[in-house]
C-alpha cells in the first residue's frame, strides 16, 4: 500500500499540540482494529498505533488502510479528531440518515458551479447526514431528466461514501449497501410523487366543487 505523506505542518501542529496541551482523557480512544471514517478517504481500519520520529520529532501515529485504493494514511493522535476522523456511526445515526434518503429532496436556484462546490464540500466533510443530503438532492429528476456528467459523478461518489459506512454499520457489503440505499431513494421519490398527485387532484375536486356552486341555477 502506498503511504500517504505527513506535511511539516502537520507534524508541528501535532507536536505544538502534544507539548503544549495537558494530557487529556478520551473517552472513546481510537484502538487497533477500528473501522473508522476520514472525511476524504471514507471507512478505513486501524492497523496499528505507535510511535515514529518525523522531521526530529517523535509522534504518536495511527496507521489507517483504505483496502480499495489501496493506501495507508498515518494521522497524528494528536491531531485525529480536528481532522475529523472518527468511529463508524451508531445504527440511530445511521436509522436518521435513511429517514433523509427517503425525504424530498431540496430545490436550489443557484448555479450548478455553486451547487457542485457545497455538495463537493458535503462529500468531504466526512458528516454523514450531509452525504445522505447530497445522495438525496442528486437524484434524477422527476420528469426523468437524465443527469449532467458532473451531477452524476458527485452523487456516485456520495453513494459509495454513505454505502462504504453503511456496510460497516449493519454488516453487509458494500455492493449490498448501495442496492439498499438506491433502493430507499427510489421509494422515497415514489412516496413524493404520490404524495404530489393526491395534492394535485384534491385541488382539481375543489376547483370543480367551487365552479359548480357558482353555476347559475336552471329555472
């Protein structure tokens, strides 16, 4: 596996931190074997954590293996969660993200360059609900509509991000996971356009209710 590099920066905010900070308790430590989620490479396992002497400093390294992309990342304990990395997803948190996919999904009137940059900052943020709004805002259109190149690439890489956890998170494959996550965004559209259809015909049976009673009456 390639192993991806540690910036200087990186190494003297982690070794500013570990000097200068009392040493604090974690209540939830990251342990060898985690399966855990860095917001721009997704799931990954912990292969180890230990130490390693960077630019004349010794830090405290996790060592993270994204198997599909065959690469290892190293982060400084130090520095773990304000990179956001963190634990897989509670089955509750992962319950609500299903309840997004299935809702409707949200009208922008910005421009597609705009729109791309938010969802491309959602995608990375590594926030799980903001992937599940952006799989739910990047759904084909409900005319049927087929969708843009670049529309179609951010919402590939937001499924295979939210599907990536999923697996994690209920103990299937990934494969599975996105059958299932496709499969809740359909039914939630399905819902919508029902939903949609109904609105639509009670206001046509109250329009021709109203023209009716204002009819003149025959003599």
């Amino acid at each position: 596996m390639a192993a991806a590099e540690i910036t200087t920066a990186m190494v003297s905010a982690a070794f500013g931190a570990t000097a200068a900070q009392p040493k604090q308790q974690d209540d939830d430590p990251f342990r060898k074997g985690d399966f855990v989620v860095y917001p721009t490479h997704g799931v990954g396992k912990i292969d180890k954590i230990g130490s390693e002497v960077i630019a004349g400093h010794k830090l405290d390294l996790i060592y993270i293996s994204f198997d599909e992309n065959k690469m290892t990342l190293r982060v400084p304990v130090a520095q773990a969660r304000v990179t956001g990395l963190r634990k897989l997803a509670t089955p509750e948190a992962m319950a609500q993200v299903m309840t997004i996919l299935a809702g409707r999904p949200k009208v922008s009137r910005l421009m597609w360059a705009k729109r791309a940059q938010e969802f491309q900052a959602k995608i990375n943020s590594g926030d799980l609900k903001m992937v599940a709004e952006v799989c739910r805002d990047l759904q084909t259109a409900a005319n049927g509509s087929a969708p843009s190149y670049s529309q179609r690439n951010l919402f590939e890489l937001a499924i295979d991000r939210l599907a990536g956890e999923f697996a994690g998170v209920v103990g299937t494959d990934k494969a599975d996971a996105v059958v299932k996550l496709t499969q809740t965004l359909l039914d939630g559209r399905a819902a919508d356009t029902a939903r949609s259809e109904r609105v639509r015909e009670d206001a046509e049976a109250k329009s021709s209710e109203r023209a009716v009673s204002l009819a003149p009456a025959s003599v």
